[in-house]
C-alpha cells in the first residue's frame, strides 16, 4: 500500500488520468486495506479481486479441481484463439450492391484479399470485423466517384455498410462472435489437438448449463481476442502466487502499456495451480524483463512465530529462503487442547484484534459459542490468506493439512497472520513437519 501511495506522489497526473488498481485475493482482504490508502492520503484507487474483476457471466456452479486446472491451463489461450479465427470462411462469390441509381460489383477474389489484408494486420477480432466493413464500403464509393465524378454523402456510405449484401458478405466471412456463446460451444466439442482426449472427455462430461469461476477466465481471454481491454496506468497484485497462468493473462491485458506491482509469497501457493517460480507467472503477465526482489527480512511476524512457520519450507516444493524477523517480542503457545473458547477467552485480556482461524469444517461448530467482541473474528483457514490479527487461535492443523493438497501450504498461511501472539491448540498429532 506505500508503494501504491508512492506511485500516486510521484506520478499523480499520469496515474489521476490512467488510474491504478489494487488486486486482492478476497473481499475480506480488500475491505481490511480499504482505510489505508485514505489513511495515507491517496484515494484515486480502485480495488478488485481478480474473479470480480472478471464477472462476465453469474458464477453459480463449481468446477471439479481438475477440471478447473485444466481450463486455467496456459494452453486454453492458444485453443480459444485457434477455435475462434477458425469462424473465418473464405467468400463463395461476388457482391452485387445496388443503390437504386447504380449496381455496384466486388468480385470473390477482391473480397479474399481484403479479407487476408485484415487478417494479416492482427486487430482484435471484432475491429478487424468493422475493418473489412470499412474497406469494402471504400471500393463501392471508389466505383461510385468514378462514374459520377464526385463523392457520395456520408448518408450512402453509411447505408451501404449497412446494406444487405455487404452485411450478408460480413456475416458469412467474418461473422460476429459473442464471447460466452463461443466458449459454450467450445466445452461442448472440445476437439483441439493441444488437448489430450483425455482432457477433452473431461471438459466434455463437466458442461453444465450453469457458468464457473474458471469458465470467466476463458470467457475474459475471448473477450480480449475481439477487442481491447481497457488499462491501468498502474496495477498492485497481492498475494500472486496464486494467480493462474489464465489469470496472469486477464490481468496483463489490464495493465496495456502499464506497469506492474507483483507481492507474493511462493510458500504461501494454495491454488492447483500456484506459482513455483516467479519467471513463469511474469511471463504470463507479459512482464518477462520484470526485476524480481527476494524479501528475507520482516517486521510483521515475531521471530518466534516465524522460525515454527520456516519449518514447514522444505515440504511446500517452492524454492523460498527462510525469512527471518527483526522481531524479538511476540510469543509463541503449542497446547494439546481442545478449548478454544477459554483460550480466546483468555486472549481477549490482551489488547488488540483477534483471529481464530480453522479449519472450513469447524467454522459452523464455533459459530455463536465465542464471545461477542468487535475485536474478535472468527475465520476459515481457506479466507484467512492476506489477513493479519494481534492475536492468532490456530485450532487442529492436522485438520487444515488433511482438507486440500495444498494443505501444508495453507498451514504456512495461517501460522504467518499473528502480529504479536500466537497460540496453536490441537487434539490431533502435530503434522510431522512442526515437531
């Protein structure tokens, strides 16, 4: 958030006109920084997560984890490309157009060449759609000046775009597209050869009537295959690990011209498809020559805390050094107890906010047994990501590594939200990797 209040000082004009955007990684993380750039005297920012940033259609169905993996796949991008230029036809005759004066004629292999013209000038599909309108319309007002020696008015040009040979001639050459409609149609025939037949059956058997997350993100790529997506000066990207490859894409098509902010953590990666390395997910955000800065060094999380959390890295699969704190305060408590609503309890005598933070399975169980305190807040492990609290509960870890595949490194994430206390209760055995 400093970066971003240092950016809108220094380059203010430019940003006021090309705006700078804060992605978070949920709503509860967007609403806890909401105050801190007002605080910092900057409020010319919009924030977003990256799924409401990409709300095409409703979301009401969920995606089996491969299935969803699949279509976040980077390959997606060359398949929806491939299957949406592949609706351009080569034209089957002339065009006769008459304007009730004259008949004007454009021959097959004049509309092939106009056609292949467009194509080879790569605009955004529905441009080079108006394009082709355009150029045809060109060779009808050419013929039309040379026999009558002057320029038609702008009312012919217009209703010869508009007429229905040449509307006819678009519509079968270069046929308007809706995004949602052809990847709809796309999952329902997913035959392309950069996809096993394995995929294809399993993209096939998910189709459902009712859109996914994941569905949004192809529906964004082809969005932005048929025109420009409008940028951001300057774009802040939290917890970009976990952005997948279909993502980092979306984003990138936000950022044009502009640059970019990326904050992540490779150990905190809970998504199928977090980052393992930061070159891959800067190419997919087409910032290949993107300086990337290890930080080591905190000041957020007491060292005792962070030196239980560091034991966890050498099981995650990411290269990531072990941080280390310039804390020396702060406290650590490991208790084989199920009591969580004494110890929270307990920390409510401390000042300051407090987390207790869950396995998704309990949340339901605690609900209305904790006390009603503005400072306390009861949270799942799978929302807690970019949250901070004065005081953590983290209740049965075994639980939280058992739930997902990236449990370990949901684990991570939650034993890194304490500022000052943190106090780890379980009745099951500690995963191995903390002992």
């Amino acid at each position: 958030m400093h970066r971003a209040a240092f950016l809108l000082y220094a380059h203010r004009e430019r940003l006021r006109r090309s705006g700078v955007l804060i992605v978070g990684p949920n709503r509860g993380f967007l609403n806890y920084i909401a105050a801190v750039l007002p605080a910092l005297g900057e409020i010319e920012v919009e924030q977003s997560t990256v799924d409401d940033l990409l709300n095409h259609v409703p979301v009401k169905a969920v995606d089996p984890p491969e299935v969803a993996s699949l279509k976040h796949d980077p390959r997606m991008a060359t398949v929806l490309r491939k299957v949406l230029w592949s609706r351009l036809k080569r034209p089957v005759d002339a065009i006769v157009v008459s304007d009730g004066a004259y008949r004007w004629r454009i021959d097959e292999g004049v509309l092939k060449r106009l056609i292949d013209d467009v194509r080879r000038e790569e605009t955004p599909y529905l441009t080079g759609r108006e394009r082709l309108r355009s150029r045809v319309v060109a060779l009808l007002q050419r013929q039309a000046e040379a026999r009558t020696a002057e320029s038609p008015p702008e009312t012919w040009v217009r209703r010869m775009g508009k007429s229905k040979p040449v509307t006819e001639f678009l519509d079968h050459a270069w046929p308007p597209v809706k995004p949602e409609k052809l990847v709809a149609e796309f999952l329902a025939d997913p035959a392309d050869d950069l996809l096993t037949p394995q995929e294809q059956d399993l993209l096939r058997r998910a189709k459902s009537t009712r859109w996914t997350a994941a569905d949004t993100v192809l529906i964004d790529e082809v969005t932005g295959l048929l025109e420009r997506t409008p940028s951001f000066g300057h774009i802040v990207i939290d917890e970009a690990q976990d952005l997948s490859p279909m993502q980092a894409r979306a984003l990138a098509r936000r950022s044009g011209h502009g640059s970019l902010t990326v904050l992540g953590d490779l150990a905190q990666g809970t998504a199928p498809w977090a980052a393992r390395d930061w070159a891959d997910t800067l190419a997919h955000l087409d910032k290949r020559d993107g300086k990337v800065v290890p930080l080591t060094t905190g000041f957020r999380v007491p060292a005792t805390v962070l030196t239980l959390a560091n034991k966890l890295l050498p099981e995650l699969d990411v290269v990531v050094p072990a941080a280390t704190s310039l804390r020396r305060d702060g406290s650590l408590e490991v208790e084989a107890s199920a009591d969580v609503v004494g110890t929270v309890a307990r920390l409510l005598l401390r000042e300051g906010s407090v987390g207790v933070i869950v396995p998704d399975a309990h949340v339901d169980r605690l609900k209305g047994k904790l006390p009603d305190d503005p400072r306390l807040e009861l949270v799942p492990v799978s929302l807690v990501k970019g949250l901070e609290y004065d005081h953590v509960l983290l209740f049965e870890p075994a639980d939280i590594v058992a739930a997902e595949a990236k449990g370990l490194n949901r684990l991570y994430v939650a034993l890194t939200r304490a500022v000052t206390s943190l106090t780890v209760l379980h009745t099951k055995p500690l995963p191995p990797a903390l002992l």
